[in-house]
C-alpha cells in the first residue's frame, strides 16, 4: 500500500496536471476560434514532425534537463539550491575560456573545457553550502544573489574583456572544440547524451546505493539522520557543490553544442525553469528529464501551433505555468492527512475485493 501511495505522488499528481493544464488550455483556445484538436496536433508536430524539428526538440530540452536535475539532487538532500541559473552559467564561462584561450582540439579540447564547466559550476555552488553550514546563512538567499553576480560577471566579459569588436559579444569558439551531433542531420548534440547519462547515474546513486539512501533521509529529516550519526553537514556541503557541478556542465555543453559564444541573454531562466521541473516530476531523476522534455516540446511546438492556427505561443505559456500550479497543488494536497487517511481506507477495499 506503501508503494502505491508513493507511485500516486510521482506519477499521477504530475499526469494530472499536465491533463487539467491542457483542457483549460483547450478551452482558451476554443474562446480563440481556434478547434483544440487542431492546433494541438500541430503543437506535438512542429516539435516531433519531422527530424529536423525532433532535433531542435531535443536540443530545447538538453540545458533544461541539467538544470532540473541540478534542483532535484540538491532537493533530496533538503536544501534549496536557487542558483541553477548562475552555476549555469559559471559552466558556460569557464567552458568558453578553456575552448577559446587553451590551444586544444579535438576530443581533448571539448573533454577539458566541459571539464572547466563541471568545476566552475561546483564550486559556485559550494559558496551558499559554506555559508549555510558554517554560518547558517539561508541558501536560497545567498543562491539566487549569486545569479546576478554570474550574469554581471558574464556581462563584463562579454562587452569588455573579450568582446567581438563592436558586437556586445565574445568570438565564436575554435569549430574542433564544438560538440558533435549525434546524428549528422539532426541538430541535438552529445549534450543531451550527456543529461541522459547524468540523470541515469542520479536515480542509481539516490536508489540504489547506500550512500544516496543517506543522502535522501537526510533530506526527509536531518534531526533524526543526526541522531543517527549521519554526517549532516557533509552531506548538505556535498549536495550543494554536484548540484552545482551538474548545473555548470549543462552551461558547458550548451556553450559548446549549441551557442558558441558568451551573449546577452544566455541562460536567462534555465535555472527557475529547473526548480519548477524538479518539482513537478516530485524530485524523481527520471520523471525530471521527461518533464523537462514535455516543457521543451511545449516551447518548440507552439510557434508551429501559432503559424498553422492563429493560437498565440502564449497560450503555451499558459500551460507551462497551469502545470507547474497544480502539480505543487497536487504536491500539498498528497501530504494532507485526510488524504492519505483517504487512500489508506480505499486501498484495502480494493484488495478485499479482489479476494
């Protein structure tokens, strides 16, 4: 029964607010004069109707997988990490600097500069877990500060230190230190291997070895994780500094495989964007990467959507937000007492029927 109400929280609350989201979606659209069956057909087929749009999909999706996973680990943990967006970027500078300033190419220039980004981003994020365990300064607080610091620090490189002439941006990288695409004629890059792989390692880690079993009662109650001899501070420091550090290797593919340069507006949102989708997939690796592939379909597809039906792309704005409320709604509403005192009544008539 245990199992069950578990599996009602990961998949149905967010299922169900993807379903609400779309019928008042619909109904938004049918106040449009638009028919709802039509533009959402075009919706799913400007993101999946052909490779090149599957391409442009999964590239969508690529950065909003590392952010979202950067939220979710550090949130198994029972910290707040905000600072996606500034470790994000943190990633993309570091990145930038290795590939334009290093000399290497190839295989060892990309391997080195996503390297720079992973570090970058680690220790950005190990500035707000010091301060917390040391200091007991409020991480989130400190977190979303350390985003305008990243994007003015960003901005001083970008229209100073090593502008293009008198472009407000940087040079483009070296072509030998671009990510390749892992089909010639589609455009996502290994990057969104790499968010596959990160997301996969997470949910082994946080399930299946002891260490994350740990690392998750910590983040369920530190009180009882320290009376039971568990390292708290550690383990808090730890998940500030591989959230940060998945955070600063999403910037660093997103720099080498699709952006290739430092400019205005790079990153802007990944890192909230991220909280949101860590919070409707109910802090699941797995269920993380999906949503953060659903939310890019919903942005890819809705220009198609728009051309083909007239239904303005805010309307898809509309559905993003529509579900991140009722999925933190449904979230609340899970966890309320009535409610589990409900499932727990109606799960054992199921079984007694079945008998």
């Amino acid at each position: 029964m245990q199992k069950l109400r578990k599996s009602l929280g990961s998949f149905a609350v967010p299922l169900l607010s993807i379903l609400l989201a779309f019928l008042i979606g619909a109904v938004i659209m049918a106040a449009l004069g638009a028919n709802p069956l039509t533009a959402v057909q075009y919706l799913f087929k400007g993101a999946f109707g052909s490779r090149a749009n599957i391409g442009t999909t999964l590239t969508k999706a690529t950065p909003l997988m590392f952010t979202a996973l950067c939220a979710c680990f550090a949130y198994k943990c029972g910290v707040f990490n905000l600072g996606g967006e500034g470790q994000f970027l943190m990633g993309s500078i570091a990145a930038y600097l290795t590939a334009y300033a290093s000399g290497l190419t190839g295989f060892a220039g990309i391997a080195a500069a996503l390297l720079a980004g992973t570090l970058a981003g680690g220790l950005w994020g190990m500035i707000p877990g010091i301060l917390k365990i040391t200091r007991g300064q409020n991480e989130m607080i400190i977190s979303i500060m350390l985003n305008y610091v990243a994007t003015l620090f960003m901005g001083v490189i970008y229209t100073s230190w090593l502008r293009d002439a008198s472009v407000p941006q940087t040079p483009l990288i070296p072509d030998a230190v671009k990510l390749p695409r892992v089909v010639p004629d589609m455009r996502f890059t290994w990057g969104f291997v790499l968010a596959l792989a990160v997301g996969l390692i997470l949910y082994y880690f946080l399930f299946w070895t002891g260490t994350g079993f740990k690392l998750r009662a910590v983040g369920y109650n530190m009180t009882a994780s320290r009376f039971n001899g568990f390292p708290i501070r550690r383990f808090i420091l730890t998940s500030f500094i591989v959230s940060g550090a998945i955070a600063g290797l999403g910037g660093g593919a997103e720099l080498l495989g699709t952006q290739f340069r430092l400019i205005n507006g790079f990153g802007a949102g990944y890192g909230f964007d991220g909280v949101a989708m860590a919070l409707i997939g109910q802090l699941h690796p797995v269920s993380t990467m999906v949503v953060a592939l659903f939310f890019a379909v919903l942005r890819v597809g809705s220009t198609t959507m728009q051309a083909a039906t007239g239904v303005p792309t805010s309307v898809s704005d509309i559905i993003q937000a529509l579900v991140i409320v009722f999925s933190v709604a449904g979230m609340a509403l899970t966890k309320l007492p009535e409610f589990e005192a409900w499932i727990g009544r109606l799960l054992p008539e199921r079984k007694e029927g079945k008998k």
